[in-house]
C-alpha cells in the first residue's frame, strides 16, 4: 500500500528543485569571490597572474572620478605617429577615471600597459577600453609600465563613456587585458545615471 503524503509533506521531486534553487543562490552569491572580483568598488586588492610563468600582480582598484574633466594640454608634446590623438569628450560623452595601485609580486619583470588591460562595465552590457588620456583627477600612467619584482606604481586610467552611461564594474588582466585571469570590481550604482531600456 502506498505510503500517503500529509499536506505539509512535499514530494521527492518538490525537494530535489528547492535544494536545486538554494544551490542556484548560493553560486550566485559566491561567483563574484570565485571569479576574483572585489566587493564594494574600491579598496580592494586582486592578485592577479599573466599568461607567462613569474607574472603576478597585486592589483588595486583606489578611486574612481565621475565624471573626469580632460586635462589642460600644455604646451604641445612631440607627436608620436603611432598614436592617434583623442579628441576632448563632446555633450553625449563624458570621461571616467579609475585609479590602480600595481604591486609586482611576481618574479618576472612586469612590463606592460595598464589603459589596455583595463576595462570599464556599463549597466548596459557596454565593455569601454581604458585609454592613456590625462584628465583632471590626477597624473595617468605611461603608455607602458616596468615594475621589478616587488615594485610599485600608481596611476589613473581614462574611460570614454556615453554621457548617461550607469557604471557597472571595472576589469583589470595583465598581457594587455588577453591574460585568462581577470579581476573585477563591482562599481556602486550612482542613482542619477539609469539603465537605458
């Protein structure tokens, strides 16, 4: 005879999909700290390795400028012909600056550039690449940076965005943002800046 089910017992089937769900919510919530990414937006340090063997990185997310205003121009460097230069933003952009502290604490010499490896989230999905553009919120880093095992730098990187883009998250990866890992800081959401639908 088979055994029947008070009204509070639910089935096996019931069962299996509620834990099913809470294993759901629990990846859901531990994937960002599995994927290396940083809670909180800033202060946050990631340890990050290079596709090379002795590459490693600590890297760390200090400050974010919203909107950056570009920066006075001086007097005119000497053209390099391998850079195109970037215009200031116009009324439908604006500039993001995000400021990194790089520690090598790897044993290779870390020689690379940080605005390529950089990468700003939109709200939106929209994936923008740092560039070396100097802003007002401080002194950006050079094209390329070399850091001896156990050196440190800092700098700011510029992000050209849409002027109503809602900031989502910031990703860092060494080799020219190619390495496979990758560190990511969430951004708090600045409630004047909507999604667009």
């Amino acid at each position: 005879m088979p055994r029947s089910r008070g009204p509070d017992r639910p089935d096996r089937a019931t069962r299996r999909c509620g834990r099913l769900r809470g294993a759901l919510v629990a990846l859901a919530l531990l994937a960002p700290a599995l994927l290396g990414a940083a809670p909180g937006g800033s202060g946050e340090t990631i340890s990050l390795a290079g596709n090379e063997p002795g590459q490693r990185l600590n890297v760390t997310l200090t400050q974010v400028v919203d909107p950056a205003g570009p920066a006075d121009p001086g007097p005119a460097p000497e053209p390099k012909p391998e850079l195109v230069p970037i215009p200031p933003p116009d009324g439908s952009e604006r500039l993001v600056a995000v400021r990194f502290r790089l520690e090598n604490t790897g044993t290779a010499v870390y020689r690379d550039s940080p605005a390529a490896a950089a990468h700003l989230l939109d709200s939106d999905g929209q994936r923008f690449t740092g560039l070396n553009v100097p802003t007002t919120a401080g002194a950006s880093f050079p094209d390329t940076v070399t850091l001896d095992p156990g050196g440190t730098t800092e700098g700011f990187i510029t992000f050209r965005l849409p002027e109503d883009a809602g900031l989502a998250a910031v990703q860092f990866a060494l080799n020219g943002g190619l390495a496979d890992d990758v560190g990511q800081w969430s951004l708090p959401q600045d409630p004047r800046r909507e999604s667009r639908p």
